[in-house]
C-alpha cells in the first residue's frame, strides 16, 4: 500500500452524494482517509489548496467537468493518481480521459468494490515507484555530477602540474641562457594573442601558448662556452648551437617502452599504459624544432621554405624575434621599440611570413602592453 504519508488521503469527486458516501465507507475501512468534493470546481479547489494522494472522480458534472478536471491535474501534479470512475461506458470518453491522465478509468455502478480496491493499490503502487524511481535517477545523477567534479578536478590538478613542469623546463632552459623568466612568459603571451588574431581555437591558442615556453628548451645540451660566448661564434661553434633545434625535438619526442623502462626499472611497466603523444608534445615539438626556419628558406634545421613552415613555429620565430632584440643579452644590449619594429618590417617576406607580420602590427598595442607587464 502507498505509504508516503502514515494515513493516505483519497479524493472524491461526484455529484451525487449517495456514491460518494458508498466510496468513502468502503474506502475508510480499507484504512484510506476520505475527503469528498460536489463537483470539479470544489474539487480543483480542495486539490490545490491541501493536495491529496489520489483524486477518484466523475466525468459528467455540473460547472466543471471530470475532463477538466483531468487536465488541470495533469498539468500542474503529474504525479497525483486520477482515477475515473464515469458511468459513461463510450470508448471516446475513456480514450479522451486517459489522454487527459486518468491513470484507471472505472464503469459505475461499482457492483464489486474490490475491484475499487485493486485499482486503487495499484494506482498507488504505480505512484511509489514513479516516485522511487525519480529518487534513484536523481541520487544517480548527483553520483554522476559529484564524480564528474572530481574528475574535472584531477584533471586540472594534471592540466596544472603539466603546466608547471612546462614552465618549469622553459625556464631551465632560459636560465643557461642568462635569459629572466619573463621572456617565456612575454613570448607565451604574444603567441598566445598571435595564434588566436590568425584563427586557432581557444584550446589550440593555449597549447600554443605553453609549447612556445619550450622553443629553446634544446639549450640545455649546448655548452656553456658557446651559450654564454660575449662575442661573435666560430663557424664551428655555429654548427653546434644550430644543433639545439634538433636536441629540443629529441627531448619532446614520447618515450617508448624501452626508455621508459631504462628510466624507471621494473616500476615502468606499470607506468607503459601513460606512454602518449599528447597534442601538446606534439606542437611543443613542432615549435621547437622549426622556429628557426625561414620564410624564404635559408633557415634551419631543414631549410624549410614558406607556407612548409607549420604556423605554430611561423608565429614563435616572430614573438621569439621582437623579445629578443627588445631583451639585454649577453653578447648586446636592448634596441630601443622602434628600432625592434623595423627589425620586423624588414624581416617580413625574408625571414618572417608577411601575413604573421601583419598581425604582429595589428596587435601592437597588446604586445607592448605584454612588454611593459612583464618588463624585466
């Protein structure tokens, strides 16, 4: 039996008094609480005011009918058990009552009330496992959020730590080369407004952004004496930093099975299943190895020429540029800004691409909002 409160409530709607009084004896001794309402107008006015547990109502009846009834029910307490009990035995009524919401429909006279009884424990059995049902949905919905959440947290603890390491290994890379850790934060800053002016997505702007920290990160293998020369390189020496591109690659590639193996041990076979080429490695790779290339291809590694270049390192070369000459190092001091923006006008067509130097000058006021932020 429906149990949601200790002495259910049951509605009657009729207006003939006699049937409901018959209802209500059976009913109450069922162990049911009766109301009783004349007609629908009183009885829409008894649901709305004091909601009972089930409604048991007429079709035909003065002022407002049972099928207004229904609808209005049905409308505002979908969950409320409508039982009509007509003595109207059309198949149109019956059909127009359940499309209203009638949960049983009932022939009066009623000459054996256990069946009364039976569709009204079965109306009720109907609404307790409606309503357990919505609380299992619910509580199964709050689980799915709730480790949703922690989800999304443990990934943005690991978007974060990435992050760190990222920087972390930048800026590594930046120290052996007496450079502040400001210039991979400028030149994050201005890939990063580059990248999206030309069109790339939030997403792609950002992991843009983070992978240009790395363009140098293959310094680390360069020597000190070479790195840290005040004067002019040798041609061999040259050749050597030249090599920091390909170094920078090496160091991003993924590692297989086998170095992640000599790395850790035996503890690296339960760290293989991790073993990925994220997209971030992917353009941090891409950034590292080619923002030395040239527009018109006397750049290196490869001497890749034009649009061969891939953007991201086409859009590093520039910011990398303009920080570069506009920073103190060891082998010069810092041009003045204007001095920096002819550099780049010069550079385009040869060394830069002519659509990346356009919208370098069309963001100029960003970028030297970026430089004065995060000055050294």
């Amino acid at each position: 039996m429906y149990m949601d409160k200790q002495t259910p409530v049951i509605l009657t709607i009729d207006d003939e008094s006699l049937i409901r009084h018959s209802y209500r004896l059976y009913l109450e001794d069922c162990g049911y609480k009766v109301q009783e309402a004349e007609n629908g107008r009183v009885g829409l006015e008894m649901i709305h005011a004091d909601l009972p547990d089930m409604v048991l109502v007429d079709l035909r009846m003065p002022e407002v009918d049972g099928l207004d009834v229904l609808q209005d029910v049905h409308e505002n307490f979908p969950d409320l058990p409508i039982i009509v009990i007509s003595g109207t035995g059309f198949v149109g009524d019956a059909v127009e009552a359940m499309n209203r919401g009638a949960w049983s429909y009932l022939l009066k006279p009623i000459e054996d009330f256990v069946n009364l009884r039976f569709a009204v424990e079965q109306a009720f059995e109907k609404a307790r496992l409606i309503k357990e049902n919505r609380s299992y949905r619910l509580e199964l919905e709050e689980k799915v959020r709730r480790r949703t959440a922690a989800l999304e947290r443990s990934n943005q603890l690991l978007r974060d730590t990435r992050m760190q390491v990222i920087l972390r290994l930048g800026k590594a890379s930046e120290v052996r080369d007496k450079e502040t850790g400001r210039h991979i934060i400028r030149v994050s800053c201005y890939t990063k407004i580059l990248a999206k002016y030309l069109g790339f997505s939030e997403v792609d702007a950002d992991n843009m952004a983070l992978s240009s920290a790395l363009h140098d990160v293959g310094k680390i293998g360069i020597s000190d004496k070479i790195l840290l020369k005040p004067g002019a390189l040798t041609p061999g020496e040259w050749v050597q930093m030249k090599e920091h591109c390909q170094l920078g690659k090496e160091l991003l590639d993924p590692l297989n099975t086998q170095d992640l193996r000599e790395i850790t041990g035996e503890a690296g076979r339960d760290l293989e299943g991790i073993v990925s080429d994220s997209d971030l490695l992917q353009m941090a790779r891409v950034i590292a190895y080619s923002h030395h290339e040239r527009w018109d291809g006397t750049g290196y590694p490869d001497g890749l020429k034009g649009e061969n270049i891939p953007m991201p390192a086409r859009i590093v070369t520039i910011v990398d540029i303009y920080d570069a000459v506009g920073s103190s190092r060891p082998y010069k001091s810092a041009f003045p800004e204007e001095e920096c923006l002819q550099i780049i006008r010069e550079a385009s067509g040869n060394i830069l691409d002519p659509v990346v130097v356009d919208a370098f000058f069309a963001n100029l006021d960003k970028f030297q909002q970026v430089k004065e932020k995060w000055g050294d």
